[in-house]
C-alpha cells in the first residue's frame, strides 16, 4: 500500500493559522476520496533555524494500491490553493510503500 509523506517548513507564528488550513483541506481531501485517511503532525524540537516542520501524512488502507499517484497529484493541487497565503518554505514530498505485501 502507497503511503505519501509531505513536510514543509515555516515560521512557528504560523502555526496555528497553518495547521487550521491543513485540517480543513484535509476534510475536503477526505470527503471527495472514500477511505483516504489524512494526518498533520509538527516537530517536536526547532532545532531547524528557528522554523516549524509540519509533517503531512495520506494513507488509504482500504485500497489495495493506497494512494495512487493520481491521488496524489489531487492532494498536491489542492495543497497549493490552500496554502497559497502562507509564506512557507517547499513542500517536501516523500512516496512508501508498506511491507506487508501490498504495493
């Protein structure tokens, strides 16, 4: 199953506003793709020059190909909208799949 991984940098004053635009895009994401499961998680430490790491999480578990690259290109067009007003740095993108013999 293909599990998309995303972190992205930006100043710790924005976090709050940033995280409530994560969340909302992720409750679209959510509601026009059935099963796909999404999470924001941030860094425990700043030890990053002073920035905030927010980590984005997409699994779909009740799929066998999990998150598509189709999905994937949706979840990242949607991203850029969202977070267009955010002066945040790139969004890191990282592609898994898990070991339990589904890919």
């Amino acid at each position: 199953m293909r599990e998309v991984y995303v972190y992205w940098k930006l100043p710790p004053d924005l976090q709050a506003a940033a995280v409530a635009q994560v969340r909302a895009m992720h409750a679209q994401l959510i509601d026009a793709h059935p099963g796909l499961l999404a999470r924001v998680l941030i860094r425990c430490d700043l030890s990053s020059g002073g920035q905030a790491t927010l980590m984005e999480i997409f699994a779909r578990p009740s799929v066998p190909t999990g998150v598509d690259e189709g999905l994937q290109q949706s979840i990242e067009a949607m991203a850029v909208a969202a977070l267009a007003g955010l002066p945040a740095g790139p969004r890191h993108v990282e592609v898994f799949n898990d070991l339990n013999g589904r890919n």
